[in-house]
C-alpha cells in the first residue's frame, strides 16, 4: 500500500499493560504500547497523561509538538515525548507515517530526560535502528503477557531502549565524509560492546584498519575530537545513567565504564559535566 492509498487510520495493535501499578518492584514499568498505521488527519494532542511516550516511525514522516515547539520525525528516528506536559503527534499529510510506539513510567526518565536535552532535542538517530524496531516489537510481546515475568522482562527491555538513547546522543551521527568509512563504522561498533575494555592508540588503529594519524584525521572529521576525548565523553555518558539508575558506589561505577582509577574517574567527570559524580547523583534525586 502506497502512502496516497492510506485514507483511514489503522490501529494495527494496542496494548494495555494489566500490572501497571505504581508498587509493582520494577524501576522501568510499560503502560501501554501499539502499532499504527496512520490517515494523514490522525492526530493526538494532550495536557497530560502519565509517562514517557516514545513513537518509532517505521515509514512515511510526522511532527511531535512539545510546548510549543514541533519536531519533524522521519523514517527510523525515535521521537521521546515527555507526556506530561502539553504535547502532540500527527503525520506528515502527504506521506502519512506508520508508527511503533510504547509508553514507559519511571522516575528515572524524569532525570534523564535532562541529562539527553530531551525537551530541546527530543528526536533521535540510529546508527542500527532495527535494534530499536526489534527491541519496542518484543515490548509489544511482553506487554500481552500480564504476568511479573513479562513485567520483569519489559523492565529488561525499556532500560536496553534507554540505553540505545543514551549512545545516539553521546556519539551523534558519523558526518557525511566519515560515514561511509567503513572501518570507522566497525571500530564505533565495537567501542560500543566493549567501551570498558582498556583501549589504546594501537588497537583503536588496528580495528579500524588505518595508521594512527589517519585515525586521528577520521575521528576528527566524524566528531570533531580526539579518540581518546570522544572515548571519555561516552563513558561518562554512561556513567551518568548508572549514577542515575543505581545506587552504586563511585568506584564500582568507574570500573563499570572503564576506569581502573577511582579519581581519575572524579577528576575526568568534573572536568566533562562541571560537578563530582556525587554531586551529580545528588542533584539528580
């Protein structure tokens, strides 16, 4: 089906969770999730409904409003909506958008929500956005469960999908020139499963198949720093969602993103977000 020949909303799947309540013992808890396919005058606007909405759009284009502001959302972006406050969805009206969407409550997406600029930037880009599909898909599994097996599973799921926000934002996309250079494309990946692991110059070289001074000139072309800067940055990325997520101490967290060296740790995240791990915890409770 083309998008002219779309002319009434399909609801191709919706969801309700059926342990949705607030004491339930998981952080992540899925309210509700869906699949639809839409007319171009489908549209949602609201004041407030609980959670965080995040819509996947799967084809064609739409727009998110957030306050006041609107957000064009294309193929293979997530929009995170922080439902809130006063908000709205709709297609584009010439090539309307199918969507995967699923609705998330948890205290810590208010916090990280300020950590990733959410308000200011709530649209996001993949480097493997079938890893996004597949992930809300499984959502959709769990959600028709009922069970707190499911619900223990979904929490799986929704921190995994924050867990690929959070590497969106802290790598951006690769630009142009660097994007199609695949070794660069192989060396980001592997950063990404390993970037605790203890890397050097050499290695970094050796993955992506180019000498040193080259990789220097790609890193700073793809992101306008250094490997060793860029590498920092995302770990302390992630050192923020578990200072965030966990009550953890300080050097278990260091170890965790890859600092042997628990104030080498305290001296890089203070120089990067301006305060100490523990006052950042604080400030974020």
């Amino acid at each position: 089906m083309t998008q002219s020949e779309v002319c009434k909303t399909e609801i191709l799947r919706s969801y309700y969770s059926g342990l949705d309540s607030p004491t339930t013992p998981f952080n992540y808890r899925i309210l509700r999730a869906g699949h639809i396919r839409t007319a171009p005058e489908y549209r949602i606007s609201r004041n407030n409904v609980p959670g965080h909405e995040f819509i996947f759009c799967l084809e064609g284009a739409g727009h998110i409003r957030l306050h006041s502001k609107v957000h064009r959302v294309e193929k293979n972006m997530m929009a995170w909506l922080p439902v809130q406050v006063p908000h709205a969805h709709y297609p584009h009206p010439e090539k309307p958008w199918e969507i995967l969407w699923v609705r998330i409550e948890s205290a810590n997406l208010n916090q990280l929500l300020t950590i990733l600029s959410v308000e200011s930037e709530p649209v996001f880009r993949f480097a493997n956005p079938d890893e996004i599909r597949l992930l809300i898909e499984a959502c959709l599994t769990q959600i028709q469960q009922h069970s707190l097996l499911a619900a223990a599973a979904g929490e799986t799921l929704a921190a995994s999908l924050i867990e690929r926000l959070l590497q969106s934002r802290s790598t951006q996309l690769l630009e142009p020139q660097a994007a199609c250079h695949k070794g660069l494309a192989r060396l980001i990946k592997e950063i990404h499963l390993h970037y605790n692991d203890d890397w050097d110059v050499d290695r970094l070289s050796e993955i992506c198949g180019v000498s040193k001074s080259h990789l220097f000139r790609l890193f700073r072309s793809a992101f306008g720093q250094t490997p060793h800067t860029w590498l920092r940055s995302y770990r302390i990325a992630h050192a923020k969602r578990l200072l965030v997520e966990t009550d953890d101490p300080i050097a278990s967290v260091a170890h965790q993103v890859g600092y042997e060296d628990p104030l080498y740790f305290s001296r890089d995240f203070r120089k990067g977000v301006g305060r100490s791990p523990s006052e950042f915890r604080r400030s974020m409770r």
